[in-house]
C-alpha cells in the first residue's frame, strides 16, 4: 500500500525564500560596487589626473604584462627616485610609455647677476628610463613636461578583457 502526504501550500517555501533573498542582496552589493568602481574611474580619469592604461607591450616584463591594466597617479618631478616606473610620452606623436627609472640627470643653470647682485641657480631633473626586457636605456630623457605620473597599482589580466580600451568603455558608459 503506499501512502501519500500532502504538504499544506507555502510548506517548504521558506528556504527558497531566504536563498532568493539572499542572492539578490549578493547580485546587488556586487553591482553597486561595480558600478561604484566605474564612477570612480570616470571621477579619477576626467578630474583629478589618473590614467586608466593596458598594457600593450612586453617592455616591462615581468613586472607588467601584456593585457594588464595599471593606474597611474600624478606625480612632480621631485616625487619620483630611481627604481619607480612612470608614464610619460615620447616623440613627436607623443606616445605613453611606462618604464622604469635608472637614473636621473641634473642640470644646473646659473644666472650671473648684474653689478654684484646675486647668482641665480636653476635645477632642472631629467629621467633615464629603461623597460625592464629591454637591453638599453630609452634614446631620449623624460623632462618635467613628458612626465604624466607614475605607477600607483596594477590589475593583472583586466586590460586584456575587452578589444577595446577600459577609458572607452568608462566614457560610453557615463
């Protein structure tokens, strides 16, 4: 003989419930902070001087790889030593590059004054770079006016998500 139960409706449904309710809090914190992420990069890129880059070569392996996202903050001259890696732009097309920087050149320029009057010294800084996989230094040293900022954090890998750049997939968002 078999015995049949009858469960009295909404019987069970509890847990369903709770395991609903609970996922969409999840799916929504996790939105929200997406979503958070992206104002903030479109805040940072826009107003305040950061630079969203992919990387697209493999002069700084391993420290950077092909695909990888980095965040560059500004930075002054006097902010940056040897050993930090900086972006600046280079040649007549302005390109970014990131290297690193192995050394630095400082030119003293003195000013004569006039019947006795004071010496006046100028100092600037200009950096020699180098991608750690290259074998030489750049052609050319990074002036105060080339520097865009250095390397404040890397994201590995999140660069290399999408075909197109993250600034342009921030800027048709916004």
């Amino acid at each position: 003989m078999t015995t049949m139960t009858a469960t009295p409706p909404g019987a069970g449904t509890g847990v369903l419930r709770i395991v609903k309710v609970l996922a969409g809090g999840i799916i929504g914190i996790g939105f929200g902070l997406v979503l958070g992420a992206v104002i903030v990069g479109i805040l940072a890129t826009q107003f305040f001087g950061f630079h969203l880059v992919r990387v697209s070569s493999a002069s700084m392996e391993p420290e950077l790889s092909v695909g990888d996202l980095i965040v560059v903050r500004p930075a002054a001259q006097s902010d940056i030593a040897t050993g930090d890696i900086i972006m600046f732009t280079q040649g007549v097309d302005e390109i970014p590059t990131v290297h690193r920087v192995i050394g630095e050149n400082k030119i003293n320029t003195v000013l004569k004054g006039q019947d006795g009057a004071e010496d006046t010294t100028f100092t600037t800084k200009r950096f020699v770079t180098k991608g750690d996989a290259n074998e030489r230094p750049d052609s050319t040293e990074v002036t105060g006016d080339a520097l865009k900022g250095e390397l404040w954090f890397t994201v590995p890998g999140l660069g290399g998500t999408s075909g197109l750049p993250l600034q342009l997939i921030l800027i048709l968002i916004a």
